[in-house]
C-alpha cells in the first residue's frame, strides 16, 4: 500500500531486537519456536548476545541472574504457551529475589490495533529496574513479528534513564546515627540488596569508620569481604543473638534471617531497615527506625552525617591510621585516647610503641618522645614520631613542647581533645554551668577548660599548630605534616567530650542477667 517504495523495509522482529538494544540490553536466553525466533535471529544480528537453553526456567534463571550482576535486564525469550508456563517460576524466582527481569513472548496473531502494546518496551524496563527490582513479562503478538514496516517510521524510545536513586529522610538519618553510636553491640547485616546497590565502597567505610562487626546474608557476601576482620561469619548465631542494635541493608527478615524473632534475636533488639520497597519496612518486626532509599545514597548520608558530628575516639584513629607511615613510631599517654588508640594504631615493628606503661604514668609521652625523635634522627633518618596525647596527659608535660621547638625535633603532636580528664563539657554546658556555680564548687573535677587551643602553645615555639573539628581538616593538616619533615607540629583536635569506649560486652554475664529476670 506505501508508494514510496524507495523507502528501506524493516521486520517486527528487528524493530523489537533494535529497542532491546537501544534500552542496553546485552544478553538475551530462551527456547525459541514460533513465533520468536526471528526476534532472537534479529537480536544477535545487532550484537545482543542469544544464549539458547534447553528449558525456559532455566533461560529464565539466567536472564535473571545476569540482571542482578550487571543491574540492567537480562531477556528471557519465550513461545507463548508452555514456553511461558516454563518461564514463570524463573519469574517468580526473579521477583522473590528482586532481580530486574524481562521475558518476551510470543502470542498469537492479533489485530493491528493492539500492536501499540510494543509501546510498553520503555515501560517494561523501567518496571523491572526502578524501585524494587523484579520480573516483567512483554507479549509481543505473533504478526508483529513478521510485520514489515517502514525503517523511518520508527521512532525508538531512547534508553531509560538509569533508576533515580532515593534517599532517605534526614530526621530517620540523624536518629539511625544516634542509635548506633548509643548501642552496646551493634551488627550490621549486608544482604544482597545492597551488591546489587553497589553499596560495597560506602559499606565498608561505614563498617569501618565506626568500627561495627558485620554478617554477610548467603548473596551478601563479598560486598565487603568475608576475610575482614570486622566480619563475624564464624560466630553467625552468637553474633545475632548477642546484638542490641542491628541494622539491616537490603536484607529481609524472613526465614534465612529467622524473621527477626526470639530465640535467635534479644527480645529487645532494634532493628534500623534499609530498603527501596516502602512495603517491606516493618515486615515481621516492629523496626526502631526505617530509612526508606537507596542503600548506597543512605549509607553516604549516614557517613555524611557523622560528619557533621564532633569526632569520636573511633572516626580520630581510623583517619590517623589510614596515614601513619608503617615505620613510624608511636608513643601515646592518655586513658581513653590510649586506651582506644591501642586498639586501632597498628604497629609493624619491635620497640616503636612507647605509652603510659607498666606504672601508668601521665606525663612521659613528651619526654618519649624527644628520645624516640632522637634515635630515630641518629640511627634511622627520615622515621617519624607520631606522640598521641589525651588532653590531660598533654598537660602533664605540655612545656616540652619548647624543648622540641629549641632541637627543631620534627615531631607530631596529636591531641585527642575532649575537654577532661575521661569527660568534658561542651562550651556551652561549661558557661551555663558558670553562671550558677563557681567552678571550684560546682564544676566536675575531671573537666578541663573546654575548647582549649593547646596547638597555639606550639605555635609560641615556631612550630606548626593545627585546631581541627572535622574528619576533613584531620585528614588535611596530617597529610600536611607528613609532608614537612623540617618542623615540629601539633593538631589539637575536638572530640566529642562525651566520647567514650565502646562498652566490652560479657556475653555470659548478660545471659545470667536475662536467666534471673523474671
Ligand atoms: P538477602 O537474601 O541477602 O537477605 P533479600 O533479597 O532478602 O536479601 O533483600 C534484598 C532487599 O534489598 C529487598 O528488600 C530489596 O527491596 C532491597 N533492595 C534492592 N535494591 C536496593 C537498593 N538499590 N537500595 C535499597 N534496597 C534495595
Ligand atoms: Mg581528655
């Protein structure tokens, strides 16, 4: 009927293969027969890799799997009819699994009015991506297929815009962070949400910025790995039973998680849920916060959030560690801050720690210090001293610092600054407190005058003195005084004054604890 007959004819098929491409479909499986397999005949043609399979559930599997590792939809292929039947438990599979999944069959011949269903291609793949990934099924009537139409009457659907990545509330943020830093034993489970969100990168600072133990469900292994030492795979059931706090990304209370439920849970546990699907927030346990979003989005909003937060003992070292040369040596003095500090500052070789000792002194770390700069000047130039001193403990010796300045020793002074000795107040509880009290009657004697700027003492010698409040600044001025090997320096850095340890849990005194409780 077309007069222009000049004009390039094109199949129904190649029309389907060509939108497949043109939404980044890379593999397609199925069983073909009539009336499909011109679609997969013309799907390889444009470079889409055909896999043939004996069974349409296992295509369906694999086109499924592929969706999960790659997050766009793999194609499952299919003749109407059994071959559909076949597919569904791929299907179902799919969507149990929230994997994005597309499976295209073939019906019979239909009128050419509803050939506009072709238009739900664009629609099919976002259905299967956006929100909660899942399986969508596209039929495509038999004389589309053989249809030829003209090539410049075609109008592709460009490729779908990647799923919008949601994010969560900012109060439900800011509580999640709260209850993590207040729990006694937290535990985060990793499931394979979060591998298919691409959360590995954010995860594993979250898990290690804050120093919290993981469990990777059966797919969510390997998003941070399996031999991290924060990983608690080995001790699975005591891990979840113990856990006070338990923050859930992209897994699902159900039976590979025991439903959440007692025996296997703290009665008490609060769980915080990370998820896409608004629908399965609260699923079998009544969660103390949920964050509805993208697990990569909310992860970085948690960290962002800590961010903004005075530091703690944890987020201090696990930068000072990230960039201590692995030849320095350490000296330390404090409580807490060697207490902790201890735990997390690695030490590669013999005799490079020096800290209070078998006496607990307060006050050696600077004289530690000038000896360790000494030797390290004499007999291995170029190795630093890394001195990491409370606030307290710092004042035990601080005058030392013009020692250092008079040998122009290039020591570096950390100062873990919270204002006390163990605690301190905040600037503001400290004036509020003055205005009612004298401070020799009423202010706790383990404070020390809050927001202090130790690093100016070192500034009075010509040394160079860092204040730092945030995550970025530490990092900054470290870098910066590893780079000068010529000068000593001190970074006088804010911490929560109310940071502390974490508690060290006994799991069998707890046990009693609960078997007495009525
Ligand atoms: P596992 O079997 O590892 O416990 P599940 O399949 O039970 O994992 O849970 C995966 C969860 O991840 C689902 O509830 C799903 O809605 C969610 N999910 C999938 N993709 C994302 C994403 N990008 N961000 C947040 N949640 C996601
Ligand atoms: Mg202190």
């Amino acid at each position: 009927e077309r007069s222009d007959r000049s004009e390039e004819q094109v199949s129904g098929a190649k029309v389907i293969a060509q939108a497949l491409k043109t939404q980044n479909v890379e593999y397609m499986f199925g069983v073909v027969g009539i009336p499909v397999t011109e679609i997969a005949v013309a799907a390889q043609e444009l470079g889409i890799r055909y896999i043939g399979m004996r069974n349409e559930q296992a295509a369906c599997y694999a086109a499924s799997a592929v969706g999960y590792l790659t997050g766009r939809p793999g194609v499952c292929l299919v003749v109407s009819g059994p071959g559909l039947i076949h597919a569904l438990g791929g299907m179902a599979n799919a969507n149990m699994n929230c994997w994005p999944l597309i499976v295209i069959g073939g019906s019979s011949e239909r009128s050419q009015e509803t050939m506009g269903a072709f238009q739900e291609f664009p629609q099919a793949v976002r259905s299967s991506i956006y929100g909660r990934p899942g399986a969508c099924y596209v039929d495509i009537p038999a004389d589309f297929v053989t249809l030829q139409m003209n090539v410049n009457s075609i109008k592709y659907k460009e490729c779908c815009m990647p799923p919008p990545v949601s994010m969560a509330e900012t109060s439900a943020v800011c509580m999640a962070a709260s209850v993590i830093r207040n729990a006694r034993q937290p535990l985060l489970i990793i499931g394979k949400g979060a591998a298919y969100a691409h959360a590995e990168e954010s995860i594993r600072k979250l898990v290690e910025q804050c120093k919290l133990p993981f469990l990777p469900t059966p797919m969510g292994k390997g998003v941070v790995p399996d031999n991290h030492p924060n990983c608690v795979s080995a001790a699975r059931s005591r891990a979840l039973q113990s856990a006070d706090v338990i923050v859930l990304f992209g897994a699902r209370l159900n039976w590979i998680l025991h439903f959440g439920l007692p025996p296997r849970y703290q009665p008490d546990v609060k769980f915080i849920q990370v998820d896409i699907c608004a629908e399965e927030l609260g699923n079998n346990v009544r969660p103390a916060v949920t964050l509805l979003g993208d697990i990569n989005a909310v992860t970085k909003q948690e960290l962002a959030s800590k961010k903004s937060l005075p530091m703690n003992y944890y987020t201090v070292f696990y930068h000072v560690q990230e960039q201590l040369p692995r030849d320095c040596f350490v000296v330390s003095e404090g409580a807490n801050t060697m207490d902790i500090g201890r735990t997390v500052l690695q030490n590669y070789l013999p005799r490079h720690r020096l800290d209070a000792g078998t006496f607990g002194t307060m006050g050696v770390g600077l004289g530690f210090a000038i000896a360790a700069a000494l030797v390290a000047k004499d007999r291995n130039p170029g190795k630093r001293v890394i001195c990491v001193e409370g606030d307290s403990a710092f004042g035990f010796s601080g005058m030392e610092v013009e020692t250092i300045c008079r040998y122009n020793l290039p020591i570096i002074l950390l100062i873990v600054n919270n204002n006390g000795i163990y605690q301190g107040f905040d600037t503001d509880s400290w004036k509020e407190m003055l205005k009612c009290e004298d401070a020799t009657t009423g202010a706790p004697p383990i404070c020390l005058l809050p927001d202090s700027h130790y690093e100016q003492i070192m500034a009075a010698f010509g040394g160079k003195g860092y204040f730092v409040q945030t995550p970025e600044e530490l990092q900054k001025s470290l870098r910066q005084t590893l780079e000068d090997t010529t000068k000593p320096s001190l970074i006088n850095i804010m911490i929560e004054p109310q940071a502390t340890r974490k508690a060290q849990v006994n799991i069998a005194k707890q046990k009693e604890g609960k078997a007495s409780t009525p």
